[in-house]
C-alpha cells in the first residue's frame, strides 16, 4: 500500500462493517511502513486492501488484521482474491492463519466460512459492549508431525 492510497482505504473502511457500527477507524501508517497493507487495484483505482502478519503470532498462525473491498466492486470476487493472496504469503512462514469477525457482521462470517474458514472461539466485549470477536481459523498446510504420523506403514 502506498501512501497516497490510503485515504482510498480510509474511504472504505467508513463504509464497511464493522468499522462503520463501531465507529473506528484503521491507521494505515504503522501497517504500510512494516509492508503488512496491500491494495487491489481495478482500472487503477483502489478496489480493497487487506492487512495481515505472515509470521506466526499465535498458535503456529498468521494473523489477517483487516481486508475491506469498496461498496462498488464487492462481489466480484476481490475480497476471495486478497484472502487468497494474503494466504499464499502466511503459509510460507506459518502453517495456519486466525482472523476476527464481529458477532454483528454476519455478511463477513458467511464469507470466510465459505472459503473454508472455521470458528473456533469468541471474545466478549472485546471492542464493544454486548458484542462478541468470533476468532476463526484456516489451516493452511499440515504440520511436519502430522505428515510424519501419516508416512508410516
């Protein structure tokens, strides 16, 4: 991401949940100078970005921090195709990846469901009172244990 896209990325947050029911915003400084934010460019113009930290930061996983596609493009398959991207990069490094959904953001929940992603914990009050974070998980390559449990004769 780079600098003079971020107010882009700020203008999608605004409209996209959970930002918008929250009323948060993101700082894109820090995650732009650790190269952690990309953009989707359509026809030259910011289509959605997503952050995300490849290494393993917890469990063996990387962490996906946010991805947003702006209202205009959504379901065109952007957002599958940050995912995707941000997955290729996290399994190199980790064989796992977590995110967050907001109990409330049921659209966003379908969708990391439907590209395999698994709820498995919750937060209350983490952000907002009488709200939940719902952690979800990928596994993204087995671990080295598992393929040698499953090598032997």
């Amino acid at each position: 991401m780079a600098r003079s896209q971020r107010k882009a990325c700020a203008r999608i947050v605004a409209l996209s949940e959970p930002w918008k029911t929250l009323r948060e915003r993101i700082d894109f400084s820090k995650s732009t100078a650790l190269n952690k934010a990309y953009v989707y460019l359509q026809d030259g113009e910011v289509g959605g970005f997503i952050i995300f930290t490849p290494e393993p930061i917890f469990a063996r996983g990387g962490y996906i921090r946010a991805v947003a596609v702006a209202p205009a493009v959504r379901r065109h398959g952007i957002g599958k195709r940050l995912l995707t991207f941000a997955e290729t990069v996290i399994a190199r490094r980790s064989q796992n990846v977590y995110l967050c959904v907001s109990s409330f953001n049921r659209r966003g929940q379908r969708f990391y469901q439907s590209l395999g992603y698994k709820r498995v914990g919750r937060i209350p009050d983490l952000i907002a009172r009488g709200t939940s974070e719902h952690i979800y998980w990928k596994c993204l390559r087995p671990s080295a244990a598992k393929n040698r449990r499953t090598q032997r004769p």
